[in-house]
C-alpha cells in the first residue's frame, strides 16, 4: 500500500497539470448537481416553511362560490361536535382595479376578519405587528410596490370599487405569501368592505379557516365525506406540505438531471484522456512491470490518481455551486423569495461527491484496463500491445456492471425507474447521434485536405492527431451551442408570436365584469376611442356538478388532483356561430335557438378529461340552478388567432334572460395614450369594471421568457464550458506531439507565419464543424417545438444562429490559440535532440 502511495504521489506531481482540465469536466458537473440541488430545497424551505404559517391555519375549506346555508349548517354541525377548534376566520380573495387621479393598477384584494392570521405573524414594513385596527373605517394594507407603481405613500387615499380607501400600512411580505406569481400587488382590507366596494358580486375565492390543538386529518376526513357532491374543498396544512414537498422533489430529481448530463460529457472525455494517459505510459508502465509490479498494484495506483484528482475537481465544484447561488439570488431576486437562503445543502454536497466520484471511476476504468496487455517487451520493440480480434471478457462483464452502475444512477438522480431509464437511453441516443454525425465531417473534410493549401492540409492532418479528441470536442461544444440555440430559437418565437402588434388577432385590452345595465354606456365609450364598433360577448358563471347523471367526487383525491381544470368555475357563453378560429371535428353545430332542451358545444381537451362525446350529458350548476345539457358537437380551438377561447358554447335559447356579465375585447389595437384613456373613462364612471391591459400581461410573460431562456442558457454555458475545457485538456495531453510537429516543420523550412496558420485553421475548423452540428440540430428541435408542441409560426432567426456559430468559432480559436501560441516560439533543435 505504501508504495502504491508513493507511486500516486510520483505520478501526480508529473503529470496533474496534463489531467486538470479534465476533472474541471467534472467539478463543472457536480457544480450544477450541488447547485441545483440546494436552489430547489432551498426554495422549497423558503415557499414552505412551516405550512401552517402558509396556509395560515390548521385547516381551510374554500370555494369560488357563496357558501349556501345548506353547506354551512353542514360545516357547522360537525364543528360544533369537535372540541379541537380554537379559532375561526374567514377570507375573500378577488382581482380589482386600484384608481387613484393619476393612474391605475391590476391588485389582488383581500378581505380579512378581526382574527386574521390565525397561524404566523404578520409584520408591516415598519416593523410593526399588523393591527386590524388599520382597517377599520375603510382603510388598507398595501404591498410596497403598490406605491411604487401609483406614486403614493401611506396616508394617501386610493378607490378600490366604488369606495375610497386611505392607505394606513405596508408590508414587503404577507402571512401565507410564497413569493410565486401574481397579478398585481396585494390589497388588505376588512371583509365587509366587499359589499362597501360593490364587488361582493365579483368572481372570488372564499375561505373558511380554523386553527386547532390536535391534528385536524380525522375532522378534515369527516368534512369531506360530509360535503361528498359538492365542489368545496377542504385541505390540512399537513397535505399542502406533503404535495409542496412532493412538487420540490420532482423538480430537484429532474434538475438533477442536467447536472449528471454535463458530467457524463466530463465522464467521456475522462475515458478519452485515461485511455491516451496510458498509451503515454505505456514505457514507464513496461519498466514497472520489468521491476515485478503486477497489474492490480500498477491499476490501483493509476485508479487512486484519477479519483484523486476527481475528489478535487468535486471540492472546486461545490465552491463554484456557492458562487453560482449567490449570483442566482442577486440577479433573479425580483423573481425569488425574499428570504431564500444562498447555503448549499448538505445532502445536495453528499449527492455530488457520490455522482463526480462514481462518473470519474466508471468512465476511467476501462481504458485503465489495457495496462494489462502491455507487456515488458515493449522496452526492447515498440508496438502496440492492444489484443486485437480476441474477446476480452473480463472488459465485457465490467463494461456490462458499469452500464448498470451508470443506469442506477440516473435512476437515483431522477426519483423514478422511468424517468431515469428514459433519460439514459435519450442520452446514449444524442451521444450517438452527435459523435456520428461528428465522425461523418471529419472523414469529410479528410477527403479535401489534398485540395487546399498546406496550411490548410496540415491543419486538417492535426485533427487526426493521437490524443487530440477531435470528435469527442465537436460533439461537447456542439450539444452546448445548440442547447443555447435551441432556447435562444424558441424564445424569439414566442416573444414573435406574444407581439402585440403583430398578431392583429389578440385584442389590445379585455373588460370583464361589466354588467347588463352598464354595456351600452360601456360600448359608447369604447367605439369612440376605438373609432369602430366593438362586439360584447354575454358570460355567466358555471361550475359542472354531474356527467351522464353521476356526481363528481370533488372529495376524491383523484378528482382534487384535476379540481384546477374540472371543479373551477367556467366562464360560458351562448351563441349561434362558430368563431373564426374554431372547428367542429364531431358532431354538427346547431341551427338558431332552442328553449326546450339545453345543448352545449365542448372543446376537444376538456371532452378527453371529461370522457364525454356527442349525445351525453352534462349537468351544470349556474346561480344555484341544476342545467343538464346534451352535448351537440366537439370544437377544436386554434389558440394561434383568437379573441376568447370558451370550453363550453350552449345554444341560444337558454340563458338570455338570466343575470349575466358581458367581456368586451378591444380588437383594434390602440396606442399607449387611447388605452390609458380607454381605462380612465371607463373606470371612472363604471368602477366594477376590470381593464386588462394585453400589453401588460404581454411585458409579464416576455419577463417570465426571458428569466427562463437565461436560465437555460446558463445550462447550455456549462455545456460548452465542458468542451472548452475538454478542448484545453486535449491541446495540454498532446503538447509533447505539438512540439516535436513543430519542430519538424520548422526544420523543413515552415517559418512562425506559416506554423501560426496551421494552428489557426485546425481550429477554426473545429470551431466550424462544432457550431454549425449544434446550430443545425438546434433548428431542428425548435422547429419541431415550435409547431407541434406551442402550435405557432416557426421563422428561422440567421441572426442568432449566425451570432452562435461565429461566437463558438472565437472561443474555440482563443482558447486553443492561447494554449499553443508559445509552442510555435520552440527551437526545433533542443527538441529534436530529446528524442
């Protein structure tokens, strides 16, 4: 053991600087495992927390609907049975529009009881504890940006509805906020101050919250079979906690995944380096062996050295995981929670020493192998002692275990045997794909080396070099550049696709909420700013209770899982006509109106979930009132060129007289000053009214795409980071082949001119082929998302791909042409008479 040590200590000193950039490959890779890793448990402590404190109660009870006196008594029946409630408050959740003088802002208001919150604290901005004094007499409690974005300051006035409210307090972080998206910033008043504000009528949440001194899962599980048939919802902080742990889990096992792909990368370019390491050694391996070392000595001792140096490429990768938090934390901090930690996790630590030691040792083992077949002959002839053409079948096994090793693996990163088998078979298919394809422009270009000038020619003969890795490079920086292509693609159609001005379909403001005996006051205003008359469409809100005649579960956990898609309530309109961008793919739409039989048109998506076709039933609650209606026909909706998108269309016939809203979208696309006037007219007179303005829910989702691409991206960074490095650590593996080449050259009359053009050349060729592999494939995957995944318009953007594929060539030359520049300045006779 003792000299198994010494020998490592030997090797190390001599040859680490040759094998750093190699296990650079790896701490890259377990940099992003550790980092991800603790981003997300990081995230999942910060969203979180205690759940109590998130759901600001033990248990709720909530519904988008008025709770009717039936469900009430119900509710209250059982809890009166129970000793274990020690608290009970009610909340009302609504979007409204905040006005002031001067402008106007999208808020989500919030209506609270005396006792709220009954879990957690709630501290203003001040410092202070909130007090539900503030907001008696019609006063608010406002999230900071809130003044920000009005130009106000507490004590200031603001109307919400129809009713003034003077500002008393700020917070920057409210009882049950997780920092996740909202439509605007958050309001506080008392809940009576609903009916004040004249949106006790407005589509809102409701809930029901009780704080207890024992576990409320028994008394959770009684209200739900109480309730069986009805759409409330009853949840314990225990189950909000399981489903955001369950969440984080997922999200953390398939981040992971990105990590163990840049590692497999460093892992092939180990294979590549341990396998032309010991074809350098091959001399010094043959006197060992002359001296009595055995195989197994000689192997530990070169095993020991790579995992050496991989336990300090992991420790350089956990610190470069720190540095990469706190980068993340501070330039995506309007985005995240604010009192997320930037520490790593210990267990993300642990999950990336285990993944950089066990990807460095099943990629580097192999090729260790092949010192067993050299032999101390090699001292006296020199040849190549591989065993060609017999099978070797101690290889075959360990190559076989070391398959398995790697599919455990990824079946431990991605928490599912699936998943984890899926994504090694998608990652040997692309590693195929990519090394093939590099192997096809490389035999290529071979083929013109005799038609082109001898720079040229002796770059392409470098490519070919023993050691040099041309493939393995190509591949690496190609699967970077189109990893960050292919998002860079994507985003520029969306952000096409999301422009306001050019897709003259999307109206350019939305009022909701306006009632029957405001829309021809509403209509006047909006025709004459928008200089043409503007079509309303009749709304009424409806929730589905039955399908065929059979209750839907809302207390089945099955049927919670889908309570966002089936048990909302829906927006449903009636007419007589297809819109523009619908089609009817079953069944036939029906002729003028119908008062006997309720018939209803269904959209494709929503027929698959509900399992439901032409002549069935569906039974909808609206205002109170059963409606059992036969489905007439399936319509398809193209989401490419639309006003609105109902799920459910019924025939006329059925709901004209009935209490009903109107939406009025804007279709002509008015200028920045029309819309601003558009909303000050209308709100100032019609106050229930809410405005949306698409042009700023367009600036929401551009931000939401770009925060994603540069996320991406940053992936797709260390991906060509890892071929970069792969590229140096090959150029650093063949410096002795370099320089005696050099030498030669030189001694043939080749000047520092001509020696700094080969060099050049051989990797604007690299850089060239890498780039334009990647960029290709990267139009590829986009075009195919883009048109049968986002279903919209896919246009090439030459500018990206062209701006990609000139910027890989650079780095490739920089860092290749750093790496070598001395090598051309080497005497050729020094060299020469060292070998």
């Amino acid at each position: 053991m003792k000299f198994i040590l010494n020998l490592t200590l030997r090797e190390l000193r001599s040859t680490w600087r040759r094998l750093l950039f190699f296990f650079l490959c790896i701490s890259i890779g377990v940099g992003s495992v550790v980092g991800l890793r603790s981003l997300i448990q990081n995230l999942n402590k910060a969203v979180s927390g205690d759940a109590r404190e998130l759901l600001t109660a033990d248990f709720e009870i909530s519904s988008t609907n008025v709770f009717s006196p039936s469900e009430l008594s119900i509710i209250d029946s059982i809890i009166s049975k129970t000793s274990i409630i020690e608290a009970r408050t009610e909340t009302i959740t609504t979007t409204a529009m905040a006005r002031t003088n001067t402008g106007f802002q999208l808020i989500e208001l919030k209506g609270v009881q005396e006792n709220f919150p009954l879990v957690g604290r709630f501290v203003l901005s001040d410092g202070n504890p909130f007090d539900y004094e503030l907001l008696k007499n019609r006063g608010a409690i406002v999230h900071s940006s809130l003044l920000e974005k009005l130009n106000l300051k507490v004590g200031d006035s603001v109307f919400i509805g129809t009713t003034e409210f003077q500002i008393r307090g700020t917070f920057s972080e409210e009882p049950g906020g997780s920092g996740g998206f909202q439509l605007g910033p958050r309001v506080f008043i008392e809940k009576r101050s609903f009916d004040e504000a004249g949106l006790a009528s407005a589509r809102a949440r409701r809930r029901i919250l009780f704080r207890t001194s024992e576990d409320p899962t028994p008394l959770v599980q009684e209200l739900r079979r109480a309730l069986k048939g009805t759409i409330l919802n009853v949840t314990s902080y225990k189950e909000s906690q399981e489903n955001i742990d369950n969440q984080f889990q997922r999200l953390e096992d398939y981040l992971s995944l990105t990590g163990l792909l840049i590692l497999v990368l460093g892992g092939i370019g180990i294979w590549n380096v341990a396998r032309a390491f010991v074809e350098q050694k091959r001399k010094t391996i043959a006197v060992l062996k002359c001296l009595g070392a055995e195989n197994r000595l000689i192997l530990s001792t070169y095993v020991l050295q790579i995992l050496t140096l991989s336990l300090i490429g992991c420790g350089f990768g956990i610190l470069l995981a720190q540095v990469a938090l706190l980068i993340a934390k501070i330039h995506f901090s309007a985005v995240l929670p604010e009192r997320l930690s930037a520490t790593l996790q210990p267990s993300a630590i642990l999950h990336g020493l285990i993944l950089g030691l066990s990807i460095s040792l099943i990629f580097s083992i192999l090729p260790l192998l092949q010192i067993r077949n050299i032999h101390p002959k090699l001292l006296l002839r020199d040849e190549n002692s591989t065993l060609v053409g017999k099978l070797d079948k101690v290889r075959l096994s360990l190559a076989g275990s070391l398959i398995i090793l790697l599919s455990l693996i990824a079946i431990w990163q991605a928490g599912s045997v699936v998943v984890g088998i899926v994504f090694l078979v998608g990652l040997i298919a692309t590693t195929l794909i990519l090394y093939l394809t590099a192997t096809i422009l490389t035999t290529s270009i071979r083929k013109t080396k005799n038609l082109v000038s001898f720079a040229v020619s002796q770059a392409i003969n470098s490519l070919y070099r023993p050691g040099n890795q041309t493939r393995i490079i190509i591949m690496a920086v190609g699967l970077g550049i189109f990893i960050i292509l292919s998002v860079q693609s994507l985003e520029a159609n969306l952000l096409r696709e999301f422009n306001l001005f050019r897709n003259s379909s999307l109206p350019s403001v939305f009022l909701i909420d306006i009632q029957r005996s405001q829309i021809d006051e509403v209509r006047k205003i909006v025709d004459e700013i928008a200089e043409e008359p503007q079509l309303p469409i009749p709304t009424v809100r409806a929730r589905i209770v039955s399908v065929n005649g059979e209750p839907i579960d809302f207390q089945n956990p099955e049927i919670r899982q889908q309570q966002g898609q089936i048990g909302r309530e829906f927006a449903v309109t009636y007419r007589d006509r297809l819109d523009e961008n619908e089609s009817i793919i079953e069944g036939e739409w029906w002729q003028g109106s119908s008062e006997t039989q309720p018939e209803v048109s269904v959209e494709e998506q929503m027929s698959k979930r509900l399992n439901v076709g032409i002549s069935d039933t569906i039974t909808f609650d609206i205002l109170g009132r059963k409606i059992e209606a036969t489905i007439k026909n399936i319509r398809k909706i193209n989401l490419h060129n639309t006003r609105t998108a109902f799920v459910f269309v019924f025939r006329p016939g059925v709901f004209e007289k009935a209490p009903q809203t109107f939406i009025l979208p804007v279709n002509k696309q008015l200028s920045a000053d029309k819309r601003e006037l558009l909303q000050r007219r209308v709100l100032t007179k019609f106050p229930n009214v809410q405005v949306f303005d698409t042009a700023d829910i367009l600036q929401s989702i551009r931000k939401l795409i770009d925060n994603f691409t540069l996320a991406i991206s940053f992936v797709g960074g260390f991906v060509i980071l890892t071929g970069i490095l792969i590229l140096i650590g090959s150029i650093t593996l063949t410096r002795s082949q370099r320089i005696y080449e050099n030498a030669i050259l030189k001694t043939l009359g080749a000047d520092r001119s001509t020696l700094a053009k080969i060099l050049v050349t051989e990797y604007v060729i690299l850089g060239t082929l890498a780039s334009m592999l990647g960029a290709l494939l990267s139009m590829i995957l986009s075009y195919v998302v883009t048109t049968k995944l986002f279903k919209i318009d896919w246009e090439a953007n030459l500018t990206i791909v062209l701006v990609g594929i000139f910027a890989t060539i650079f780095i490739v030359i920089l860092c290749g042409f750093i790496t070598c520049f001395e090598l051309i300045f080497k005497k050729p006779l020094a060299v020469l008479r060292t070998q």
